[in-house]
C-alpha cells in the first residue's frame, strides 16, 4: 500500500530545528552553578502551581471595572510630576502608555492651574490617553482648604472641567507641608475639608498620601465617606516630607528627622483596611483603593491586590518615571513586562 502524504512527509517537529541548541546547552553547563537559589532567596508570600495553566497569551489580563470605567490591568500611573519642561515629556509618555495598555492615571499637583494656564500643556493629556482610561486632576488639601475660605470653589470645578479629567485627587500631606520652606499650614484637620469637598463636589474624588500612608483612625473616617477611592501612598516609596528635609538647612533637618520616619507600609495598611470593612459593615461607603507605596515589580502589587479583600489595583511612580524622561519606546518595553509578569504571576502564583 502506498503511504499517504503524512507517511511520506513527517511534519518537521519543534526540536529538529532547534539550530541553537548547542549553544544553549553549553551555557546552561557553564552557568549551571551560578544558577541557584537558595532557601534565603524564596519569596515565601505564594505557592508556586506550575501543573494547572499552559503559558497566557501576551499581554491578555481580565479586565477590572475600576473607577466608573474599565482597566486592561491592574496598574495605576500614580501621581508625580507637572511644572516644568521635563514634565511634559514624562507626562505625554506616560498619558500614551495609559492608552496603548489600559490604565489609569493621577496627574501631579495642578495647583499651578488653578490660577495660571502657563503650564497647561504638562497636565493637557485627556486627547492622548483617550476616554477609556481613569484620569484624575490633583490638589493639595491645603489648597483646597484656602479654596473653600476664599469662597473659590469655582476654580477647582473649572481645573477638573478644562483637564477633561474624570474627578479630583486630594492629597494629604501635613508633614510635608511642615516641613516645606514654602509649605502651607492647615487651619483645620484634612478630615473636615474632605467632608465639606463630598458635600460640595458632583465629581468623583480619591484622596491619598503622600509616602507616609494612613493609619487605622484615619482609613476609618475615610472608608465611612462616600470617596470614588483612597490612595494608600504608603512607606516604602518616595516619602515627600523627607524629600522636603533634605531641602531644608541642616539644623532643621537634626530637629526633624524623626517625624520622616513615621508611617505604615502598604502591607500593613491592606490589613487595616480588610480589620475595619470587617468592623464596620454597612458603614463603609468607600470600596474601592489604590495600593501605592513601596511597590517595586508586578509581584508586589500582585500580592497585596490579592491580599486585600477589596476592589483594587496597585500604583506606581518611580519606576514609571525611571522609564519616562526620555523615549516612550523604553517606557512601552517596561509596561509590557510588567504585564507580561503579572500574566504569568495569575497562571501560576497563588497568593498563601
């Protein structure tokens, strides 16, 4: 009998074009000793199941209904920059990045705005990151507190309005205020300006920290107001009361130290806020957060997203930002990694 087709014309398996198979076998004998990972070394926070997915597609992670929209990934832009020439470069790529992978972003201070659009094209991005995509103004409390004594409250609703931004982040940060030689005292406790900010405003607002994160008190009286989110913007990131020390004459810097040092990090702020939804129940209003603080790859952030009991993506800026000061094609390779990574983490990582 004749053989058919097939029988004559084996299809050419994988490894029989393996042309670089030598050469990769001769590396894995010669790094074979500096390949190994001791028990020091084990990231103890998931179990590693390598038996129950293949490989996922690029790029391809469930989407998260966040915001009033809808994210590709559970990755946030978190606030940085905005003022000066560098930052529209890093501002344009990062907006770019927001709309080719899906995420959401919070712009810098635009308190520059309020009464100046000198530097508007920094903060201009909406036409660049598209509709789909969270986007968030930004202000100080202090500012904000000033606003409502002024009676000027019509400013901050013009900023959200000619940024086409999504709603207002609210930054608190008491310490640095202190500590800034310019910095802004608060005449009244951030709490009470928030409340007073939810009565007057019709636009969504998250309020955050600013590298010091929030204790349970004030995670309580958040939790309980009805914000779109809270920003963690725990320890372990850039601490913004320490980077004004550093700004400051050296005897300031001897009395004040101490108060940098104070803060919670991002873990700890996930049990808190999985102790008080417990605690509270109904009474909680805000449910959804931002996990900011100290997150240095995609296993950080995919640890405490798990972790938290809570809608919730994680926030990053340093290391946006390493990527963004010069081409977007550096800052387009290290998104896709980070997504790359976190598809590998949800086919094979479970969180202990």
């Amino acid at each position: 009998m004749d053989k058919t087709f097939e029988d004559r014309n084996p299809p050419i398996l994988k490894a029989e074009m393996d042309v670089v198979a030598s050469s990769r076998k001769k590396d894995h004998i010669e790094m074979a000793f500096n390949s190994q990972v001791n028990k020091g070394q084990l990231d103890n926070r998931f179990y590693y199941e390598p038996m129950l997915s293949g490989h996922p597609e690029t790029n391809v992670l469930p989407t998260i209904p966040f915001l009033g929209k809808k994210m590709n990934a559970p990755l946030w832009i978190s606030s940085m920059t905005g003022g000066t020439q560098e930052a529209y470069v890093i501002n344009h790529n990062l907006a770019k990045a927001c709309k080719e992978f899906g995420l959401g972003m919070g712009l810098g201070s635009c308190r520059g705005l309020l009464y100046s659009d000198e530097r508007m094209k920094d903060f201009d991005l909406r036409n660049a990151i598209g509709t789909s995509s969270p986007f968030f103004a930004n202000l100080g409390v202090a500012q904000v507190e000033e606003l409502f004594e002024k009676d000027a409250l019509d400013l901050a609703i013009a900023l959200v309005d000619k940024l086409q931004a999504d709603g207002l982040i609210i930054h608190v940060n008491p310490f640095q205020e202190w500590l800034q030689p310019e910095g802004d005292q608060f005449k009244r406790s951030p709490l009470a300006v928030i409340q007073q900010c939810c009565a007057a405003f019709d636009f969504p607002i998250i309020v955050k920290e600013v590298g010091q994160g929030f204790g349970p008190k004030s995670l309580a009286a958040l939790m309980q107001l009805p914000l779109a989110a809270i920003d963690f913007a725990a320890s372990g990131g850039t601490n913004f009361a320490l980077l004004e020390l550093l700004r400051a004459e050296d005897n300031r810097k001897n009395h004040y130290l101490p108060l940098t040092r104070q803060g919670h990090t991002a873990e700890e702020m996930v049990t808190f806020v999985n102790d008080l939804s417990v605690t509270l129940g109904e009474k909680v209003k805000c449910k959804e957060f931002i996990i900011s603080g100290g997150i240095k790859s995609f296993l950080d952030g995919y640890y405490l997203i798990n972790k938290l009991n809570s809608k919730a993506v994680y926030g990053q800026a340093s290391g946006f930002l390493k990527h963004a000061r010069g081409s977007y094609a550096e800052l387009q390779e290290y998104v896709a990694a980070q997504l790359e990574g976190l598809s590998l983490a949800n086919a094979y990582l479970t969180v202990k």
